[in-house]
C-alpha cells in the first residue's frame, strides 16, 4: 500500500496554495474544483500502561487512513455534446489519488483522567463535530486494533492544461493540483464502571487529532495524450477511486483555448 505524504494547514488556503503553485507557469490554464465526500478506512492500534495510575492511564494511539481514491476521465471529441454529431474519439481515466493511498498517524498520547484501570470507549467525529456511535476498547489494553468505515469531506483542484494542439494523432494534456481533507478526530472516554449497573459512574473525555482539518494532498503533474486528432473539444469528469462521478463534467472548450 502506497503512502501519501501530507502537511498540515488550513483546507481551502492550502489547496489554493497547491493551485497557484502549479499555475505559475501556465497563465492560460484552467483550474477547475469539486467538493465531494471521500470513504476512508481508518486503523489504529491502541495501547496502554500504568493502568492503575492516578489520575488515570497512558493511552497512545497510532495507525493509518487508507483514502477512496480520485481519478479524472479525460473526453475528448470533435464536435459539441447535444447536436446529435458528436463523434468522441478519446476517453481515458487518470489516477490521481490511487484507491487505498494511505495517511500514517504518528503516535500520540492520550492520558485518562478517572482513576485507575477505567473502562475505555472511543468514538471517531469530524470537523463538524459529528460523533460515531461509541466503540468499547475494554480495561487496560494492549495491542487493539480499532477499525471504522466513514466519509471525509474532500475539496479537489486542478490545473488542466494543454499543448500541442494541432499534432496528429492528437494533444498533450497534463493535469496538477491538490486535495484538502476536513479532518478526523477521536475521543476516548473514560469511565469508572459500566453503564447500567445501577452505580455511580464518574467519567472523562480526551480528544486526539488523526487527521488535521485541510490537511492537504499533493497531484503530481502527470500528461495524457490524446488521440482525436487536431484541437479537439475537451471534457473533465473527476470521479471517485471506484469510478464513481462526482458531479457532472466540466466542459472546457477546444485545446487551444485552455
């Protein structure tokens, strides 16, 4: 599984960053964006010690995020959708982010505050603060790896460029940019006893970030030719890691207008 390296910084800032890095050289280029909801795969391995400390355990937290994915579909043809003569002669689907990239979580520390050897749970929220249900981790554990399915609000730019308009049997195409994540947090909790036992419960709660808000992932400039002939008309559809649209495509006029 291929790893991504990422920075942390705010989302919409950096991705706008990644953008006019990419555009410096192509004033003529076109950037297009598209919000979207991304699944992740979340893994982490939960350990603890001095379980009986007071006022509470250590706990850390490591693991990865293995992302959904993006690609484009490049469309290429020699007339306009809609005028029943549309004749497509190039279509091709780029990887942009490959499906399972994954984000390592360096490890933290999480520290309880309930006494000794507590009961632990731990919920997973996002940027808007919205709380999966409650996962039970148990007493003083070692070793538990804690998995969780979700969707992460993702922002996509790209620079599309073109060249070579005219050749035979058709242009080069090339594509940058970036991706801003919105972040995912945990929350362990701490509790004394179990729910339902009909005795006091005396709880406390501890957030970690695993993903910051807009953390950032970088497209690399990666070229397609074509192979529709001379200036053709050009179509962007940016899909998910499984093929999946997202949102409907981004007309972007003929090769040399870009």
């Amino acid at each position: 599984m291929k790893r991504t390296i990422v920075k942390c910084a705010g989302g919409t800032i950096a991705l706008l960053a990644l953008l006019n890095i990419g555009a410096m050289n192509l004033q003529a280029d076109q950037q297009i964006s598209a919000q979207f909801n991304m699944p992740i795969h979340i893994t982490t391995l939960v350990n603890e010690s001095g379980c009986d400390n007071s006022p509470g355990p250590y706990i850390t937290l490591e693991g990865e995020i293995a992302l959904g994915g993006l690609q484009v579909e490049l469309i290429l043809a020699n007339n306009v959708k809609g005028t029943h003569m549309t004749d497509v002669t190039f279509d091709t689907k780029v990887v942009l982010v490959p499906l399972g990239d994954s984000i390592v979580i360096p490890k933290q520390p999480v520290l309880g505050g309930v006494g000794g050897n507590p009961y632990i749970w731990i919920q997973f929220y996002n940027a808007q603060g919205n709380l999966s249900d409650e996962i039970f981790l148990g007493r003083c554990v070692q070793g538990l790896k804690v998995e969780k399915d979700c969707l992460n609000k993702a922002l996509a730019g790209l620079v599309v460029a073109g060249s070579d308009c005219n050749n035979n049997p058709g242009p080069y195409i090339t594509f940058e940019g970036g991706m801003a994540l919105s972040g995912v947090n945990a929350r362990f909790i701490f509790r004394n006893n179990l729910k339902g036992t009909h005795t006091k419960i005396v709880e406390s709660t501890a957030n970690v970030t695993i993903i910051p808000e807009g953390t950032p992932i970088v497209i690399p400039k990666q070229p397609v030719l074509g192979g529709s002939g001379g200036n053709p008309l050009i179509w962007i559809q940016l899909l998910q890691g499984n093929g999946a649209p997202i949102g409907d495509p981004y007309f972007l006029g003929r090769c040399v207008q870009l």
